[in-house]
C-alpha cells in the first residue's frame, strides 16, 4: 500500500512509499543530473586544459582531441540543463528575512545543532545562493565559451575580448568548483539523505521535520499524518 504525497506546487502527484514525501519530481531529477553530469564532464576536460599535470584526464576521457571537440558541445547541454533549473526553481529561490535569520545562524547549521535554526523551507539560505552561484556563473561560461570556440570570429581590434574571455571562463571554472563541492558536502553530509532525493524523489518524514520544517508544515500544516 502506498499513500500519495500533497504536490507541491508545479509537481504532479506521484506514489511514494508510507513515511515518506516527495521532493522532487522525475522532470527535476533529471534536469538535475542533465546539469551535473554534463558539468562534470566539462570540469575534468577543463581542467586538463587548464594544466599539463592534469591532462591525464582528457587522456582518460577519450584523448586530447575527443576532449577538446566535446567540452563545447557539453558546454551547451550544461547551460541547457542550468537554464531548465532556473525556470524550475528560481520562483523558489528569492532570499526571504528567514533565510538572512539562517544565515546569522549559519554557525548552528555547520555544526549540525538543527533544533537552534530557524525554521527552513523547501530550501535553505544556503541552496539558494548555490542555486544562484551555479546561474551567473553558467551564464559567464556560456559567453565567454563562445568566445574562445569561435576565435576566428572575434576581430583583431577587439582582441582584448578574448583576453576578457579566458579570464571570465577560468574564473567562473573556479567558483562553480567551490560551489560544486559545498554542495556535494551539504548533499551527502550537512543532509543526510539529500543525495537520495535526487535519485529517488522521495525523503522521509523526519528529514522534511528536522532540515525543513517550514517546508513540511507548508505541505501538511500542524495536523498529523494518515499513514
């Protein structure tokens, strides 16, 4: 037997087993790993671009040439995916006086004394601006990725563009992968049971109460559950 949960918002309703509530919906979980294994894929080649102790990995990813052919076309399927994200999410991601409450408390979050945050919604303080981080800098890789596939194109009077280009390009690299690994650290360790959300959809009841509760009050308000 399995009970339905309350969709929220834009989400179809979709079975889930008892105990448990749906997070994210399939189209979700698939833009979501669309963005992600797309986004891996151009940060090993990049970094084996990046530097000669590094380009084992395009070696490992099919050779140097392979790498360098398939980084941009993988580029366009990584923006492809960030910008499905953005028309998902980004009604979801606007910064509330919660989530500047959040972030005065951000000590309690890092040493996991959840009980002492204030009360969370479907996402925290915290995914939002990764949310966000991911967004701009996609959009910085995307223009200046263009640039630099396309060279030929850029006139030699604005060759200052290309130089403006790579600079933006190894910049923005360089803070989604510090976004990256927060976020895989916030996914697999901050919230336990966040990572398979996005495999599954569902999570259990105690994680919704215990990282966002707003969120399940929000789904079922103060009334207990039917199982």
């Amino acid at each position: 037997m399995t009970v339905t949960a309350p969709p929220y918002r834009e989400h179809p309703a979709q079975a889930v087993p008892p105990g448990r509530i749906l997070r994210y919906s399939f189209r979700e979980r698939v833009v979501h790993w669309l963005a992600a294994l797309s986004y891996i894929y151009c940060l090993l080649t990049g970094l084996a671009f990046w530097s000669p102790w590094l380009f084992w990995l395009a070696i490992a990813l099919g050779g140097g040439q392979i790498s360098r052919m398939l980084h941009p076309w993988i580029g366009l399927i990584f923006i492809a995916g960030v910008l499905q994200m953005y028309g998902l999410w980004a009604r979801q991601m606007g910064i509330t006086d919660d989530d500047r409450a959040w972030f005065r408390s951000m000590r309690y979050y890092i040493r996991n004394e959840d009980d002492k945050m204030p009360p969370v919604g479907r996402y925290n303080a915290g995914q939002k601006l990764l949310f966000w981080g991911f967004f701009v800098c996609g959009i910085l890789l995307f223009l200046s990725g263009l640039v630099l596939w396309f060279p030929e194109y850029i006139p030699w009077s604005l060759r200052w563009l290309r130089y403006t280009a790579i600079l933006i390009h190894a910049s923005s690299a360089l803070l989604t992968i510090g976004l990256f690994l927060i976020h895989v650290y916030m996914g697999v360790f901050a919230e336990r049971g966040a990572f398979d959300s996005v495999i599954y959809g569902d999570v259990t009841e105690d994680f919704a109460k215990r990282f966002h509760p707003a969120w399940y009050k929000e789904l079922f308000g103060s009334a207990p559950r039917r199982k």
